[in-house]
C-alpha cells in the first residue's frame, strides 16, 4: 500500500486515545478507538452498551470448556463464536476496510498485527507511571484513587489478555512496538511530536 496507518497500543490511564486523536489532528488524517464500537453496533445489530463490555475483551479459554447454561442467547452469534470472538473478528473487517480508504490511527484492538503484512504501519506503545495514570482515572472517572488502581490492574490485564489471545505478540513489548513512549518521563506534546516525525519519515 502506498500510505501509512499508525497503531497505538496503550496502558489504561496513559492517555494513549488523547494522543492519537491529536496525532490525527496534527496530521489530518481519520482517528479511530471508540467510534469502531458503534461500526460494529451497527454491523452486527446489537446495542453498543453491550459491545462495550467486551470490547478489547477475549473469553477466557476455561469459561468456553464450561459454558454458562444461564447466559443469555445474545452471549453467542454468528457461527456460534461467543460475543468477544465475533466483535473481535467485525472489528478486524471494519479495521480493513478503513485501512484501505487512506492514513489513519487507530486505537489498540490488535491493529498492529492485523495490518503489519499489508500496510506500512508505525506501531507504539503509550505507557506512564503508576502514579500519574491513577490521578489521570480518579479525575477523570471522579472516583477513589484506590477504585482507580484496581480499575487500572483489571483493565491492563484484559488489555493483555486480549492482545496476547488474539496475536503472536506480546502486549507492551519492544519487540511488538517500534516504539514505548513514557508520556511520564516525556509529557504529551514531545509524545504526539514524536509519533508524528515518525510518521512523516
């Protein structure tokens, strides 16, 4: 392909979704994270509430050995796949074919590896400090910062396990990013700057 799409993977509270919306600004080009939950709303006919709760979410292996006879129908669509496996694969068609329309950023969601054959991709990886990403939850979600850092280990982990169920990397790695920028050690701007250059290279 003859444009670039740049990947971001990011830890929760890192800011990694402010980042790449000013990314795309600095670039003018489209910016995708939580617009690909209502794509995949309207694709697949279900309330986006409730593509939300597993969105960048996998099944645990151990829960589809043991299905839970009292879940509702909704759980499982298309082919039989569970809710997380059939919105992970719309949202890699929907991440495709936008792929395809011209640069852009997107936003976690195992982007990196679904676009590294076909694309010339620029992947990072936004992570900060414990301490900062806690402050940045509490404000934001107006909660206890002990509530914000159990909310960050939950999220990290599903993130993680999302990642690593879906693809053959691991998540926050040097060896799946080009890149680990520390909005902490560097601050957004120098991060957004940075992505950009790389881009523009």
């Amino acid at each position: 392909m003859s444009h670039k799409i740049i990947t971001i993977g990011r830890q929760f509270g890192s800011g990694g979704s402010e980042i790449g919306e000013l990314v795309a600004k600095t670039l003018d080009i489209p910016f995708y994270d939580r617009a690909l939950i209502e794509m995949a709303s309207q694709e697949m006919g279900i309330d986006s509430f409730e593509l939300e709760r597993v969105d960048e979410s996998a099944m645990s292996r151990f829960r589809l050995m043991r299905p839970d006879p009292s879940a509702s129908i909704h759980n499982v669509i298309g082919y039989g796949l569970p809710l997380n496996d059939s919105m992970h694969t719309t949202q890699n068609a929907i991440i495709r074919t936008l792929a395809k329309e011209g640069p852009c950023v997107f936003i976690g969601r195992c982007a990196d590896v679904l676009l590294r054959d076909d694309y010339d991709c620029v992947n990072v990886f936004i992570c900060a400090s414990r301490e900062q990403r806690i402050a940045r939850i509490a404000e934001r979600y107006a909660i206890p910062e002990r509530q914000a850092s159990e909310a960050i280990r939950k999220v990290d982990r599903r993130r993680r396990y999302y990642y690593e169920t879906y693809t053959d990397c691991d998540w926050g790695s040097i060896e799946s990013h080009q890149a680990l920028l520390n909005v902490s050690l560097l601050g957004r701007d120098r991060v957004v700057q940075i992505i950009a250059d790389m881009y523009r290279m």
